[in-house]
C-alpha cells in the first residue's frame, strides 16, 4: 500500500541530488533496488504478480497512490518498458553493491518475469534467461549475505529454476 508514484518521485529526487553533489554510488544503491522493486510491482500490477524480497522487506502488486495524472503517466509504460525500467535499475544497485542478495534475488524475478512473457513464442529466450536469472540467484548466494529471506528465495528459485530447465529439455 501506499503512494508508489510519490515514493518513486522522491527516490528520483533523491538520486538526481546524491549525483549533483558527488556522494558516493555505493551509499545509496539500496535506493535503487528500491526503484526497481517499486517499477517491478508496477510491472506486475494489474494484470499479474511479481514476488519477491526487496531491500525494505518484500513488494506486493498493490498501489494505493493517487489517480489521476500518475495513473495516466503509469498506463503509458507497458509491462515491459517497467520490467526494463525495474532490471535497470536493480542491475545499477548490484553494480554499486554487489554485495546486495535482495537485489540480486528481484533481477532475478523480473528476468524470469521476461521469460515468461516471452515463453509461449521463444524457447531460446526463455532457456537464457532461466540461465541469466540462475546467474543472478548463484551471486545472491556466493557472498556473505545476511539476508535469510533473499538467501531462502534465491535457493528455492534455482531449484525451480533447475526444475523449468529439465522441463524445457524434454520438449525439445
């Protein structure tokens, strides 16, 4: 609950400042794992879900925030143009702080989010990116992370991971 589109506003804000005045990326990366969990429900929003551990404990697919212009300008971003926007974002905060396992572990799910869009027309694509979100879930658990939540997900996700992967192979 809440207003995503005002919480996305002042994380922007929040970013553009931190740039102006040369803070280092690495103290803020959270802030965009936390931009990507909040495009990543937007992305799953009303005609699906995205699960998953965010950096502040988690995301549903529920937006409180107000209507009008802000639903307009939500509308005008398709669900892939928001996964683009959610993958690039958790990619910026992997990239500042690799040591992010919930970061890691959202890429991951918006990856596979893109592969299954993509399933019904493209084996190829699905197979890489189960290889690509795979990836992704082996750096959240290959570091000293603290985050039993992203850790739990990350195991349970390679093994469905491993399990779609087998699946594919047997279709073809």
């Amino acid at each position: 609950m809440g207003d995503r589109s005002g919480c996305l506003r002042e994380y922007e804000k929040f970013l553009s400042v931190a740039r102006m005045h040369d803070v280092d990326p690495t103290l803020y990366a959270e802030v965009h794992s936390n931009v990507g969990a909040i495009y990543a429900m937007r992305a799953g929003g009303r005609k699906g879900r995205i699960d998953g551990a965010s950096s502040s404990g988690g995301y549903d697919d529920d937006d409180g925030g107000k209507e009008g212009e802000e639903e307009e300008e939500e509308e005008l971003l398709d669900r892939a143009e928001l996964r683009t926007r959610a993958k690039e974002s958790f990619g910026m905060a992997v990239g500042y702080r690799p040591d992010l396992g919930s970061a890691w572990v959202n890429l991951a799910l918006v990856i596979l989010s893109e592969g299954r869009e993509s399933g019904a027309n493209d084996g190829v694509a699905v197979k890489k990116c189960l290889a690509e979100a795979r990836q992704c879930c082996e750096r959240a658990l290959g570091m000293d992370n603290d985050d039993e939540r992203s850790r739990a997900l990350a195991m349970r996700l390679i093994g469905d991971i491993d399990t779609m992967t087998r699946q594919l192979k047997r279709k073809t």
